[in-house]
C-alpha cells in the first residue's frame, strides 16, 4: 500500500504538525463535542417529555411548564410548541453549526479497527421480517416505539377509567378517541421528518432520504393505524346515540371541527390505502398523486384540532414545508442535457450540467424530470460519475423498464433522425443530489461492491472516484475492490465500458487491485457477439442548443452555511410573523374561533418560508452565480464534456470475454453463492477492514445480509441507494 496518500496534509519540514494546527483541530473537536452533548440533552429530554406526557407524571410535569409560559403573547400554544416543537427546530440550528465546523473532515470519522467490532447503527438483525433488513439500532428503535404505544394505551385508559364516575360505554369510547388523537399528534411529530429529504438533521446523522423513507413508512402506518381508531371510537359513540350524521357535518368555531377532521382522515386513508406496498408496486402513479394530498391532510387537521393541538406536530412539519419550499426553488430550473445515447442493453445515459461549487459523492441520486414526457413524474437515479470526472457535468443511467423510461429512450433515439433544420431537446428538471453526506465508500481498504442489473451504475462512480484520487494521490483507503455483478444476459456488459479505467489511472493494478465477478444468470454460454457495442445501435443526441443552464446549487451542495441560515432566517420570521398576527389581530379582536387560529398558524409558517426563506434563496442563487461566473473555464469544459459524449468515445468499445484482463471471470447460467464468495475473500484478505455495499433487488440484499450475519461478520454498515431498495454494509 502506498502510505504516503494516507499523511496528514499539514506538516512541517520534521514530519510534525504545527502547533498552531493542533490547537486549532483541539478547539474544533471542542466545540463539535460540545455541540454533540447539547444536541444529545435536548433530544433526550424532548423524547422523554413525549414518552411520559400520556401518563400523569408526564402530563403534569408539561403542566408546570406551561403554566410557567402561558403569560407571554403566544398563550397555550406557544407552550406547547416550545415543549414539542421547539427542541427539533434548535437541534437544527444547532446540527448547522456542528455541519459548518466539521466542514470535510471525512476521515475522521472513521479509525481502522484491528479486528472487526460490533456496531448498533450497521449489524443487521433481523433480514426477512416484515420490516426487511434491520439494524440493531433500528430494532432497539422499533421495540422503543411499540412500548411506547402499549405504554401510552395503559396511561390513556387509566386515566379515562380515573375521570369517570362510573362506567359508561359510550362516554368510554368519546374519551379514547380523545386519547387516540393525542396519541396520533405525538406519531405525527416524527411523521414528517424522514422524508425532509436535505434537511440539517437527516445530514447531521448522515442517513440519507432513500434510507430514511423507511421510517416514513413504518410511521405512516402506525400513525395512520392511531387517527383510525381515533375516528372509529367517535362513530361509534355517536351511532350508538343516533348522533353520527349531525356530528359528522358538525363545525363548532369553539372547540373540534369535526367536518375538517372528517377530511383530514378521508385524505389519510387515501394516502394510506394507495401506500401498500402492493398498490405501490403496481400502481405507483396513482400512489404517486395521491400523496399529495397532504396538503389536505396537514391544513384540514389544523382546521380540526386548532393552534394548540396543532403545535405539537408544527416543528416537524415545518422542518418539512422548508425542505419542499427549497426544492420547488431548485426543481423550477431547466437543466442542460449535455450528452444522451442509448445503449443496445435497453439503457440511457444522461450527461447533465452542473455548477463547479455544487457537491456531491460517489454514491449520491437525483430526481429527473423530462418536460416533454411529463410536468409532474419525478424519478430517482443513481449517479454514475464520480465528482472527479469533471466540474461541470455529472451522469446517470437510466435502465428501460416502464412507460416513462421507454418514452425517453424513444425521444432521444428520434432526436438523431430529425430532418435537417428540425431541433428535437430534451428539457430536464434536476432535484439533488442527495445521498450520505460522507464517502463511506474510501474509509474501508478493502471493498466488495454487489450488483444486481443497472445497480452496477453507483459502482462505476466508485470506481472512477477510487481510480481519480490514487492517481492525484488524494485521501482514498480502498486498495483491494471486489466487484460481483449479477445480469440476466449478457447484452447488459456494455455498461461496464462507460468507465475507462486505464484512461482515468493509467497502470492502475500497481497501486488498486480491482478484480470483477460477473454472473450471467439466463444464458449457458457466450454469444458470438458478447457485449458488442455496434455503432448503428448506438444513437447519441445532436445538435442539442445549450441554454447555458446548470442545475440549481440549492440543494445537495453541502453548503451547510446557506442551509443553516435559510432555517435560522425562516424559524425567526415564523415567530415574528405570529407575533404580529397576536398583537395586531388576534389579540385586539379577540379572535377565538379555534379552527380559524389553526389556519391563522398554517398561513405563518407558509409565509415566513416563503417571505423570509424566500429572501436567502435569492441570496444563496446570487451567490451561486457569481461563484460560476468567476470560473473562466467553465465554457471550456462544458463544450469537451458534450464533444466527447456525443462522439460516444468510451461507449463504442468492444467488451468481451477475451478483452477483459485475467481479474475479471465471467461465469454463465449461475447465480452468486455469497457463503462461498466471502469465504474466499476471508481466505485471501484474511482477518482485514471490509466494506461490502450491496444496489439490487431485495433478494439480493436479503441474501448477503443473511449470509454477513451467519457468518458473525459483525463489522457491518447499513446504507441505501435508492430506487433498488439497496443497502450497503460495513463489515
């Protein structure tokens, strides 16, 4: 192994670091450790308020506090958005500050153990559960979660049992409808935050969106399953008394709008149906547009509960509502296709411009929109290049499976047969990228990357990413990579020659040992023409006008500063708005119309992201601008990136049995045996640091997470690529 690419960048002429920068990293691991502690005490009382706050400990503990802050402006629902809101939105600003001082300091996030070690957050657990794969950690997660469920039903009982003269049914069944709302206010407040998808918090703990979506949808049922139950007590108190359609209709301006939460629940059960996994699966555009109803969800509950009992849940929400505001900013910017082929396998590749000063790794994703196919699908797809491969580029590609793929495909093989003087473009919207906020992918010696089909795309941007950091001599552990690769036929090998690897590091196997395991599944043999690449299939865009348009540096720049201000700015411009709307309407009117404060409060949140946020958009665009603008080389680049994909340089290349070198086996008519993979790498690595990243179908994350865990390969790490329901582990 070469060591000097793993020196420390800083020393002086005796191999030592300055004085001055070890004080100055001590100072920093300070403050990020004391950050840390802060972080860590807010949120560990803020879930413990919520874990007691159905028994009578709890409740009458938040009473205290309350009655403590119940005479400033704000009244009740000031303190119960600064009990069950505010600690979330400090975290945030806190998570900011910790993000802006750890700035790149990737590898010191992780130390070379000398043997493998057991860690909570990446040994899997549980593999074929309902669940899928789980962490320990998220296990010990979801058992907190249903003991606090039974513990909150047992609180909420007693204490209907301890109000209650005698017992009566139906008066029974009203109060644990009650408690059932209560209970589903407190779901809703972790409800919304998984799927903020660059929000401070998820970045802070570096889980990414695609991972977190998961908790999304293990909270949407549970929370879902509560507002359910919450309605069916009510409906059936009020038929037991003859009642139910006159307090179905009813809109009472003091106290519950029992129509509003009629909608509110309709739009949730909506959700909720077209989310199951099957309607999903096969029907995932009328899922799709059936999310959207939580606009309708978030505003007709307000409506329904009031402000009080709404800000509760406001701070995730709202972290929520900046999150989609900052997208709707990025997406709304047309992107330049720089580049578009299609390869015989049935798969496209886009070239897309991109700012210098936008970030992202190797393992990141964005979300596409192509305006001529349709203004409203977003599709996720794994990045393909490495951020070394150029400024101002970045690539994906995109496997032909469905209608909207096979649109675009169609498009672009018919922009290269359009009569002279026609121009046919492809107008694409970019969200992203998104994706961990460290490279976990350079922090292992050793790495086996497994792929099942077009999940072999975030491998190429790992690989190219490994390849341009050994030759530039840039911080980069990996120096033994395994990649196995299972494909149905073997049309599909094409993909591989979109990364030229000796043209990236030329010599490469003196300093990485890259070794190849292709496994091709539905063929006995070789064809003739194995993974022949012929230049009349290949159709490539042309003559593509260039707007001079990059994607957006809003979102997935890393600008941890920006982001940081926007939710300081917009937080404050949310409590100065509502304290304007008390002291000049709410409170000199004397408005008690309690479904009408609760619209009063959805408004300010809205406004102050819009208003005040809005504000740091144009100023963080500004800045994004001007920072492209002072590139002289910008143009330079952009015009060798578009010459040299559309002459389709690499992709017409030969790949085949014989030109792929002697690390490279090809087995046909097989399927990966993983036990007998990793004993071979057990015996010829040994006892070492391994990473193992797995992008496929679930089978296949299923069957190397089975086989890591019966191996007591207990060195693991968990982490998603999206859009292949994927993880990744550190063993």
């Amino acid at each position: 192994m070469d060591n000097s690419l793993k020196k420390p960048l800083l020393l002086n002429d005796y191999g030592v670091e300055p004085d001055h920068v070890n004080k100055s990293c001590f100072l920093k691991s300070t403050v990020k450790w004391t950050l840390k502690i802060v972080m860590w005490v807010i949120f560990i009382a803020w879930v413990g308020l919520i874990f007691l706050y159905p028994g009578e400990f709890g409740f009458n503990l938040a009473k205290k506090i309350k009655n403590v802050t119940n005479n400033t402006i704000f009244g009740k629902t000031g303190s119960n958005f600064l009990l069950f809101s505010a600690p979330i939105l400090i975290i945030a600003f806190l998570a900011a500050a910790h993000l802006i001082i750890s700035g790149e300091d990737v590898f010191e996030k992780k130390k070379t153990a000398k043997s493998p070690r057991f860690r909570l957050w990446t040994f899997p657990v549980l593999v074929d559960g309902p669940f899928g794969v789980v962490s320990a950690a998220e296990l010990i997660g979801i058992i907190l979660f249903v003991v606090f469920i039974i513990w909150a039903a047992y609180a909420y009982t007693m204490r209907n049992l301890s109000s209650m003269d005698e017992f009566d049914g139906i008066i029974m069944m009203e109060h644990s409808g009650r408690r059932l709302g209560n209970l589903g206010l407190l779901c809703l407040v972790f409800l919304f935050l998984p799927i903020s998808r660059g929000s401070l918090l998820l970045r802070l703990i570096d889980i990414p969106f695609e991972h977190a979506t998961r908790y999304h949808v293990w909270l949407g049922h549970l929370t879902m399953t509560i507002f359910t139950l919450h309605g069916l007590f009510y409906v059936i108190a009020w038929a037991s008394q003859g009642t139910l359609l006159t307090e179905l209709l009813q809109w009472k301006s003091t106290g519950i709008a029992n129509l509003a939460g009629v909608i509110t629940l309709s739009a949730g059960l909506f959700m909720w149906v077209t989310a199951l996994h099957p309607v999903r699966k096969n029907y995932f555009e009328l899922f799709f547009y059936t999310h959207q109803l939580y606009v309708i969800f978030v505003v007709f509950l307000a409506m329904h509960v009031g402000e009080f009992a709404f800000a509760i849940a406001a701070g995730g929400i709202f972290i929520f509502m900046l999150d989609r505001f900052l997208r709707f900013c990025q997406s709304r910017r047309t992107v330049d296709v720089l580049s578009a082929k299609c390869l015989p396998c049935g798969t496209v590749e886009l070239v897309l411009s991109k700012p210098q000063n936008l970030r992202y790794n190797a393992l990141s994703f964005i979300f596409l929109q192509v305006r001529e196919l349709s203004w409203l699908q977003w599709h996720p797809f794994s990045v393909s290049s490495s951020p070394l491969d150029g400024k101002y580029h970045l690539a994906v590609l995109i496997k032909v499976l469905g209608k909207w793929t096979s649109k675009l495909r169609d498009n672009i093989l018919s922009m290269s047969e359009t009569e002279p003087g026609k121009t046919k473009t492809i107008t694409a919207s970019v969200e992203g990228p998104y994706g961990h906020e460290s490279p976990y992918h350079l922090m292992y010696e050793n790495l086996i990357l497994v792929a099942g089909g077009i999940g072999i795309s975030p491998f190429l941007a790992i690989l190219s990413d490994i390849l341009h950091r050994v030759r530039d001599g840039k911080p980069c552990l990996p120096r033994k990579v395994l990649v196995v690769w299972a494909v149905k036929k073997s049309d599909e090998l094409p993909l591989l020659s979109t990364i030229d690897m000796e043209s990236i590091c030329p010599l490469f196997s003196d300093k990485v040992n890259i070794e190849f395991n292709i496994f091709i599944t539905r063929e006995s043999q070789p064809s003739l023409e194995v993974g022949k690449v012929h230049a009349a299939a290949l159709k490539n865009t042309s003559g593509c006008p260039l707007s001079g348009c990059s994607m957006s540096v809003l979102v997935g720049t890393g600008n941890n500063i920006w982001s940081g201000l926007y939710a300081i700015v917009s937080t404050i411009g949310f409590v100065v708005l509502m304290t304007l709307v008390r002291i000049f309407y709410i409170n000199p009117y004397n408005i008690s119309t309690w479904w009408y404060k609760g619209l009063l409060l959805i408004a300010c949140m809205v406004a102050s992201i819009v208003i005040f946020g809005g504000f740091v958009v144009y100023l963080w665009n500004l800045w994004g601008k001007k920072a492209s603008a002072k590139d002289k080389h910008e143009q330079e680049d952009r015009i060798k990136v578009e010459s040299d994909q559309r002459n389709g340089t690499v992709s017409q290349k030969h790949l085949n049995q014989n030109s792929l070198d002697s690390s490279t086996i090809i087995e046909y008519g097989s399927r990966p045996d993983f036990k007998e993979i990793f004993g071979n790498v057990s015996n010829k690595w040994g006892n070492v640091d391994v990473g193992v990243i797995v992008c496929g179908p679930p089978t296949l994350r299923s069957s190397v997470a089975k086989e890591i865990r019966s191996h007591n390969i207990v060195r693991h790490r968990q982490d998603a690529i999206f859009h292949f329901n994927s993880h990744s582990f550190d063993l």
